[in-house]
C-alpha cells in the first residue's frame, strides 16, 4: 500500500508527496504536528494538515526571508522572529557576526521539540548564546517593546489558528512601535495566485501599508508551496529595500547561499503586472 500526503490548496487543486514512513505525529497544545520521510524532499514537517517545510527546499524560504533585510542593512544588531519554530531563519540569523540578539516567540513548545529531534538540518542554530526563545502569543509579546528591534521578522503560519492574530493592523501597528528608526519589518505575505491566498496578501498588504511609510513586497519561488509563487512584505520607516541595498558590504562578508544574492535581491522586487494590480487594489 502506498502513503501519500495531500495538501489541498484550493477545494479543486490538490498537491501530494509520495511518502516513504511517518516519522513522528504528535497533537500539540495548539495544533497536530507530524514529520514525514519522503524520497523527493526528505523530512517534510506538517501543522494541522498544512505543509510548512521540506529538508529539499526550506533554503529558499529561509534565505530570501533573511538576507533581503540584511543586505539593505548589514549593520542590524537586535532581531524579532515570531514563529520559526523549525529554527531555518535563526539559522541564516546565526551567520551575522555583527547579530548580537535574536528574540525568538514561538507559542507552541512542541513544534520546537520535535524540529529539534528530526529536522537538525534547520533547528541547528537554536541553542546560539544569541537566540532567547520565548513561548508563549507573539501578537501579546510585541506589545511591550518600543524603539527596540533593529529587525522584526514574522515567519509565520498562514492567516488561521495560530497564526491569524499576526496579519492585523493592531498587530503591524505595534510592530511600528517596536522597532528603531532605520528598522525593518519581513513577513511572510502569502502566495497572490489562489483566491483565498491572494486575499489573505491583499488584506495584509493593506494594514501595513497603513502603518509603515514604506511597504512593498518581493517574491521568490518554491516548488512546495501553494502555485510556487510566494511573496514577502518588506515594510520600513525609512529604508528602501532596493535604493539602500548595500551588495558591496554584504558581498564583502562571504557568506555562501544557495538561492539568494544582490542581484536576484533587486530582481525580486520586480513584480509581475497582475501582482501590482492586486496590491493597487488592496490599497483602495
């Protein structure tokens, strides 16, 4: 008998991977959480029935996540992440030298437990002097902080259960708040090709748009995740993703990626028509 496992990303589109054994399924305080081994993508962790990453291509999201903002200021020293339970963005985090804290807010313990056991590859870098886990609601956490984050970056789930309280404007609002004057602020933007997908970009494109004077957005392209076209919002108080992206110092650090460098950095920005439109739309 064969195992598959199906995300379905539309109620007519389906997506499934060939699965080799499960390695682990476990219902955590706020969601179920399972690891599968796969021949095409290797370890794949799901929540709640929803594909988050995959040992074949998690370098994708990680990287285009965290050396966009880091190139257009290498100098960041403090950093927010709000989720990333699976470690991947602290992971590229870590490779700053000149990163002297990482606060990292993940509400569920056991999602970090379990990518601790069997996803090595991105959980590697949690237990850096510079990484302080805290568990418990990032949308409660960034209340508290003013003028403190050089960076915040909200690699979250996607706009339900966990998740939803991060795509609010309250939420972006205090974000604002949170960070320094030459601050920048990365969320993951959802995918604008399927109806609901798009939707949920539009209505987040939005609320920071109302709260940060600039806001954009940038893509990259992932084969597992809904149509493989994927945005990232890159808001900020004073910073241009592509006018002050400083490739000469970040190039000048050596660091080997997979995916990103500075020139598909300024590549990404530039949008398909029909994107633009979307976020037009969203900003009437």
């Amino acid at each position: 008998m064969e195992l598959w496992f199906t995300e379905e990303h539309t109620k007519n589109v389906r997506f499934s991977i060939k699965v080799d054994k499960q390695l682990v399924s476990r219902q955590g305080d706020f969601q179920r959480i399972d690891v599968f081994e796969t021949k095409e993508f290797g370890k794949v962790l799901t929540l709640d029935g929803f594909l988050m990453v995959t040992e074949k291509d998690e370098f994708i999201y990680h990287e285009m996540i965290t050396h966009v903002p880091m190139a257009v200021n290498p100098d960041i020293k403090k950093v927010l992440v709000i989720g990333a339970g699976d470690g991947g963005t602290i992971r590229e985090l870590t490779r700053y030298e000149k990163v002297e804290r990482i606060d990292m807010v993940e509400i569920d313990r056991e999602v970090v437990a379990v990518c601790k056991e069997y996803l090595p590859q991105t959980a590697c870098k949690l237990e850096d002097e510079r990484v302080h886990i805290h568990y418990e609601d990032g949308l409660k956490f960034v209340r508290k902080p003013v003028n403190e984050y050089d960076l915040i970056i909200v690699d979250s789930t996607d706009p339900f259960g966990p998740g939803e309280g991060l795509f609010t404007k309250e939420f972006y609002g205090n974000c604002f708040k949170a960070l320094t004057e030459r601050g920048i602020l990365i969320n993951q933007h959802e995918s604008p090709y399927y109806e609901n997908d798009l939707k949920a970009m539009q209505r987040a494109h939005k609320h920071i748009k109302s709260a940060f004077p600039i806001s954009t957005v940038y893509q990259m392209h992932i084969p597992t995740y809904p149509s493989g076209h994927w945005l990232f919002g890159f808001a900020s108080k004073g910073l241009s993703p592509t006018k002050d992206l400083n490739a000469e110092k970040w190039n000048g650090l050596g660091l080997k990626t997979k995916y990103y460098n500075t020139n598909l950095h300024l590549g990404a920005f530039a949008l398909p028509n029909y994107v633009m439109e979307l976020l037009e739309e969203s900003s009437l």
